[in-house]
C-alpha cells in the first residue's frame, strides 16, 4: 500500500481530533489504495455495472468523510473500514437491482477465496453477504477477518494490524471462516427454494 504510514497515521488521528482539513489531505496519500481496492471488489462484477472504480471510490469517500468523530488507529483500520464501506456500497446495489428485477430463476452460490475469482451475480453476491452477516453474529472476529482479506485484499500481517491482534491468529480466524462460509453457502445450494 502506497503512502507514508507515519504520515497517513499522523492525518488520521489529525481527522479523529477534527482537524477539518486533514482528511482532505489524506485522500491523496491513499487513493491509488482505495482505487486497488475498489478494483478488487468491482473484480468479477457483471459488465455493465452502474458503478466503476472511481465512482466506487468517490462513494465511499462520502461515506468515510461522514466519519470525522472516529477514533482512527492506523492506516490499516482505516483501509479496513474504507473497503467495508465498498462492500456495503455494492451490497445496496446488489440489492437494488434485484428488487427492480422481474422473476429470475434461482441461480447457484459458490464460494472462492477471490483469488481467481469468478464472475458472480446478484443472488451469489447477496448469499455471501448474508453468509457475512450470520458469520457476524457468531464471531465479529472472524468476519472482519473475511472482510479484510476478501474485500480489502489485505495481507495477514495487515489484518492483523487492522483488528490489532496477532498474525497467527488471523491465520487461524481466517481457516476457520473459510470452513464456515463453504459449509453455509453448500446448505444455500442445497435448499435455494427455502429462502
């Protein structure tokens, strides 16, 4: 990730005692990370999609900038928090389009580390996000640790830096949540017609 970390945490913690202009002076040092991020969870979306990187990026900026009274650790958070605020960007979209969409059979729901990942639509993209949802309930932990690595394209050592804990763990949340999500989103295709 691009930027000065000193310089990156100092504007946050600038911004998180309400310095009115130190955001605006963090955006530059961080966009080509927002726009990476951005890219990665556009990656596989439908052609067409209503919203590209940049207006993905300027989305959550409104999002972000709505935020001043937070309490802003570390660059890593922050990036953690930015790509969460994608997710739900896109989530709503999802959303959206699929309440103006008309019939519709009920489409598969896999799961992939987003590595290679595969092109997805609506009901998958929705699935995962429920999936999320519930995984949040049983261990916010572990959640942040999907969000993190899946959408932020975190690194383990940044995740841990992110939840301030220990690589190691992160490892160890991250299996465990893999497990997890495989075996909810196996049920989903198992039963589509419960839903």
């Amino acid at each position: 990730m691009s930027g000065s970390t000193h310089e990156i945490t100092r504007l946050l913690q600038e911004w998180s005692d309400g310095s009115n202009d130190a955001f605006d002076r963090l955006i530059p040092l961080v966009y080509d990370d927002l726009s990476r991020i951005a890219r990665r969870q556009l990656q596989g979306e439908r052609a067409g999609h209503t919203l590209c990187t940049q207006a993905l990026v300027h989305e959550s900026y409104l999002n972000l900038i709505g935020k001043p009274g937070d309490s802003w650790r570390n660059r890593s958070q922050f990036f953690a928090v930015a790509s969460k605020a994608m997710r739900r960007i896109l989530i709503d979209e999802a959303r959206r389009r699929r309440a103006a969409r008309r019939g519709g059979d009920a489409r598969r729901v896999t799961w992939t580390d987003r590595d290679g990942a595969e092109e997805r639509d609506l009901d998958e993209l929705l699935a995962i996000d429920d999936t999320l949802t519930k995984l949040a309930e049983r261990s916010p932990r572990m959640a942040r640790v999907v969000e993190c690595r899946v959408f932020g394209g975190m690194t383990v050592q940044e995740t841990a830096e992110a939840l301030e804990t220990s690589p190691r763990t992160v490892d160890r949340e991250w299996t465990r949540a893999k497990t997890y999500i495989y075996r909810e989103l196996q049920d989903e295709r198992a039963t589509p017609d419960e839903q």
